[in-house]
C-alpha cells in the first residue's frame, strides 16, 4: 500500500526540489477500523480478526475488539481519500461515525476492502451517495467449497448474493471489485477462480468492468512456504474446525503432500 501511494503521489505531483518546503496537509489516508470481523481466514490471524481470537481461546480481556479513533484528533479538512480495512469495515459502527463527521463529503473518493458477507446498512448508503466516489472491493479467495475454506466460517452462495444486492442497490457514484488473495493451496486454480468471475461478475448494472485484482498471500500460506509448515498449520486448523483441506483441494494436496508421506 505504501508504495502504491507513494507512485500515485508521484505521478500526480511535480517531484519536490531542494529547498521546498512542501505544505503538509492530511489528504489521503489507510483507516484501519479495528479487528472486529465475522470470519477467520485461513490467510489471517488474531490480530486482525476477533473471531481468530475467540477460536484460539483467548482470555476475554484479550478477546475485546479493537476499535481505531484515531479520526477524532485529525484535522480533516483537506482529506480526499480514505481506505477502509479491518477486519471488517461494514461491522464497524465507528467507521459511520468517521463518515458523519466528514466536511466537504462530495469532494472524497471511499475506497473499502469488504469480505462481503455484510451488506451496508441504508444509512451507510445515503453517506455514500454524499461522496464524489466509492469503490468496494470484495475479497473473494476463491469459489464454491473452496471459498468456504478459505474465507471460514462464509457460506459461498451467500456472499455471491450479497455482492450482486450490493452491485443492484448501491448508487450510481459506487463502483466495485474483486480481490483475490492467491495462497499455497489456491495457485492451482487460479484459471477456474478467474474464469467464474469473469463469466459472472464481468459488469455493474451500468455496464463498467468489475475490476479483478490477484494478491500474492503472505505469511506461512504464502505460495513460497516450506511444504511441512503448511501441512503442520493447516492441519492443526482442520483438527479445530472439522474441516478436510485435502478434499477440498485435491489438486494441493497431490503437490505439497510427499507421495510416501504420512501426514
């Protein structure tokens, strides 16, 4: 993200010679909104996700969900862009708050990274429709049975019906897309992953592209992973959630399982 925005700044703005003194003001900015979300990941972990926290037991103390105010000590009169991530930002009633308290909304442009499970509320929509632009991007990992894997505890067909209402209801200002978190047990499929999307989410209601962007995974379900740290972690995740990552990626397991292994 920090490169992105410094070669978008770059591209925008003439390069700062010696002895400028540039003005300072808050324009843009990256708004975490805390870690409260509805899912745990196999990419993620605890410190962005409440319901990692509560899977892996953590004390109630520790359990309690982080929430980011940081807005209420800024001065954003200048601001013109805000990234929302969190967990998830449509769970978050605080971020609302932050939108309220904007001056100036038909001169900013929302961009939201969504696991579309959660549908904006109306009165999200109506702050929204104040904006000069909005771009939602859901995090979709994958399809079917896998998707459900990957994005736990989701139901797929849900999720698909939540982001066509968020397409058919969202004003005219809001456009959207894909992201696709690309990890050990997904770079398998990544043509049938694109093909679906390009097949079923190809346009808005107003004819734009849905934009598809593919992510590299970090972290141990990183594509470069030692094959045994993988094995070790995801098992350990089917062992508490009753789930099967052999089955549902058969074409993984043929590649990252040793033919003469155990495990």
């Amino acid at each position: 993200r920090k490169q992105i925005a410094a070669n978008d700044w770059a591209s925008n703005n003439p390069p700062i010679q010696p002895g400028d003194i540039p003005t300072v003001e808050l324009r843009k900015m990256d708004y975490w909104v805390g870690d409260i979300c509805n899912l745990a990941c196999v990419t993620c972990g605890p410190s962005n996700s409440s319901l990692w926290k509560q899977e892996l037991g953590f004390i109630k103390d520790e359990r309690k969900s982080i929430v980011n105010r940081s807005w209420e000590h800024l001065d954003l009169s200048h601001i013109e862009n805000i990234h929302f991530w969190g967990g998830e930002p449509l769970l978050s009633k605080e971020h609302v708050e932050f939108l309220q308290a904007l001056p100036n909304k038909s001169k900013i442009y929302l961009y939201y990274t969504t696991n579309g499970t959660v549908r904006p509320s109306s009165e999200l929509l109506e702050l929204w429709s104040k904006c000069d632009r909005v771009d939602v991007f859901c995090s979709l990992d994958d399809i079917g049975e896998r998707y459900e894997y990957a994005r736990y505890p989701a139901d797929w067909n849900q999720t698909v019906e939540n982001f066509r209402w968020m397409i058919d209801n969202c004003g005219k200002n809001t456009a959207f897309g894909i992201n696709t978190t690309v990890n050990i047990l997904s770079q398998y499929y990544v043509d049938e992953i694109t093909d679906w999307f390009a097949t079923n989410f190809k346009h808005d209601k107003l004819g734009r592209q849905i934009k598809h962007d593919l992510n590299p995974a970090f972290g141990t379900m990183s594509v470069t992973s030692a094959h045994d740290r993988v094995i070790e972690y995801i098992d350990k995740i089917d062992q508490r959630r009753g789930t099967d990552w052999r089955k549902v990626f058969p074409k993984a397991a043929e590649q990252i399982v040793p033919p003469t292994s155990t495990k």
